[in-house]
C-alpha cells in the first residue's frame, strides 16, 4: 500500500512524497478500498498551506473522498461486499492506494459511472445537497447568491437551486462568465473587476436575497448579510480567503471582515447565518452523509446533476493538479487517477 504523505507546507512540488502505507485490519464498522482515483478540494489546498486547522500533524494523509473496490470488510458490514465497486468519503487518507473508512460513509458505485463523475458527487454535491436541501427550504422565484460559483460545490448549488426554480447571481472570475451563464445563472458577476454589492444593489436585490452560499470569508459575508431579505439564510462552508497570505495582519483582517451578529440583530430582521463543515456532519451523523451521498447519486443517475470536470491528473501529476487547483483557474471537479507502476 501506498501514500501520498504531506510532509511540509509550501509549494506542491515539496510538499508531498510517496510512502509506504501501514494501515489496520477494518473494524467491525469499516471497509477497506483499493483505490482507483480520489479527489481534490480547495480545503486540500489550505492544508498544504498550513492554513487548514482540521488537518492532523504533519506527516499525514490528506484527501476527503476515493473511488474504488472494496478489499476487505469487518464483521458486522452488511450493505456492501467484497469486490464492490463504492464511493467513499475518509476524514483525510484518500490520497492513498488503499482508504480505510466507516460502512456509511461509502455508497454503492455501478460500474459505468465515470470515477470522475462520482468524486464530485461525494465531497462537493454532497455539500452543496446539505447546504441547500438540508438546511434550507428554497421556493421557486427566490433569490440566491452563489459565490465561487464555477467551482465543483458551486456549480452543485447552482444545478439544484435551478431545480428549485430559483433566481441565480454567482460571482466568478472573468474568464469563467460564460461557463455561468451556460450553467443558467441569471445574473454572473466578475468578482475581480466588480464589487458584487454594488452590482446587486444596481440590478434592485439589495436587502431581496432569500439564500446566499460563501466559501470565501471575510468582508463577503458582512457585505452579504447587509443584502438578505427578511428571512433570507447565509450558508458559510469555507474561508479562501485566508489563503491569500499567512501572516497574522492578513488572517486577522479575513477574520474581522466576518463581522459580529448578534442574536439581537439576527432575531430583528429575521435573518440566518449557518456554518457548514462536512467533517464534522461525517464524524457526527454518518447517516446523514450517507443520505446527502445516495440523494445525489440518484440525482444524478436521474440526469438533473451534471458535474462539471476540470481537470484529470495521473497520480505521478499531483503537485501539477494541486497548482492547478490553487491558481483558481479551475472550473469543477479535479480528479487524480492511480497509477499502477
């Protein structure tokens, strides 16, 4: 068995080394995979940083979800067998050869699923089905705001609240406006070159927004609570920001930007903010990330998901897929494929 092992912080190029993996025998409860391809997450990227508090000491295994077959299973597994096919989601260890992780948190995979299909269903449409399905109850004409809306959970919540009939404003890089506006957002918005508030208070949405879903921190979300209607939701799942820079100043200034809600404010204007960590949901309520998995497999099977793939890695072009995925460029899903040799 082998591993990708983050060894330091910094640049992808040091950053990782292939290692021999020692990995236990399943309990009772879990499943061991041989890996056919896992996934990359931008939270992947604020580990190799160094700005990821979740992560383990290092050295360790980093990588939330793998898609592959099952090798070994403990005595009292009885959803899946030997020689399944699965997608599975790990609390880290699925940048390896082999995951170890519990039976729910792996769901049957048929065998003509692409594996790269499937890795975006498990971290990022699972997410994106929590935030919107589980936490929310949206209604069709109302409002909502996606931001870093070309990448794979973005891309997610826009295909479900489209489903939910929703109007849809993304905020993007330039380059990826036209990938937005073919995915049916109705209003995309050039983050880089444009201030979102204002172009939303100019297009009549200020203080009209019934949801809006933030991976960014920082100032977005202050900025984003000032455009909720009464009854509006902010869903928070990340903080992208912070990896601009390591120093104190910058991660002070990001945490800052947040702001301070009162309960006294948010009961006023009868408002909502939620935080969203798909770790904790996995570690806490395993069925219900196995809920989250089956309801958008079956989505997708159905053929109202369609993930978007940004890019295909061998295992031997990790760093590269990493880079990629840390410049921003990348529209969707980034998927690293095992080598044999």
């Amino acid at each position: 068995m082998k591993a990708f092992y983050l060894i330091q912080n910094g640049d992808a190029d040091k950053a990782f080394e292939l290692r021999d993996l020692n990995l236990p025998e399943p309990a009772d409860n879990e499943v061991l995979i041989k890996t056919e391809s896992f996934g990359l997450n931008y939270a992947d990227v604020m580990a190799r940083l160094g700005l990821y508090r979740e992560c383990p000491p290092l050295p360790t295994v980093i990588g939330y979800e793998a898609v592959g077959r099952i090798e070994k299973i403990g005595t009292s597994v009885q959803s899946i067998k030997v020689g399944d096919r699965v997608l599975a989601f790990s609390r880290f260890g699925g940048y390896a050869s082999h995951v170890l992780t519990p039976e729910l948190a792996v769901i049957p995979l048929q065998d003509e699923v692409p594996a790269s299909r499937a890795l975006a269903l498990s971290v990022q449409y699972s997410t994106a089905w929590y935030a919107l399905e589980e936490c929310l109850n949206l209604h069709p004409g109302d409002r909502v705001l996606i931001h870093a809306a070309a990448g794979g959970v973005g891309t997610a919540l826009i295909q479900m609240a489209k489903r939910r009939g929703c109007i849809i404003a993304g905020t993007v890089s330039s380059h990826k406006l036209d990938y937005l506006k073919g995915q049916g957002a109705d209003l995309p918005i050039d983050y880089r070159n444009e201030d979102f508030e204002k172009v939303l208070e100019k297009a009549g949405w200020k203080r009209k927004l019934d949801a809006i879903f933030d991976p960014v921190g920082g100032m977005s979300v202050r900025k984003g609570m000032n455009l909720l209607n009464s009854g509006g939701k902010m869903v928070v799942y990340g903080g992208s920001s912070m990896s601009a820079s390591k120093s104190f100043f910058h991660k002070f200034r990001v945490a800052a930007g947040f702001g301070i809600w009162s309960p006294i404010i948010l009961m006023m204007r009868s408002i909502s903010i939620i935080g969203v960590n798909m770790l904790r949901i996995a570690e806490d309520k395993p069925e219900l990330l196995q809920h989250c998995m089956k309801e958008v497999l079956k989505y997708y099977q159905e053929g109202a998901f369609n993930p978007e793939i940004g890019g295909e890695y061998s295992s031997h072009q990790l760093a590269e897929a990493h880079r990629f995925l840390e410049s921003r460029q990348s529209i969707g899903k980034i998927v690293v494929h095992w080598e044999t040799d």
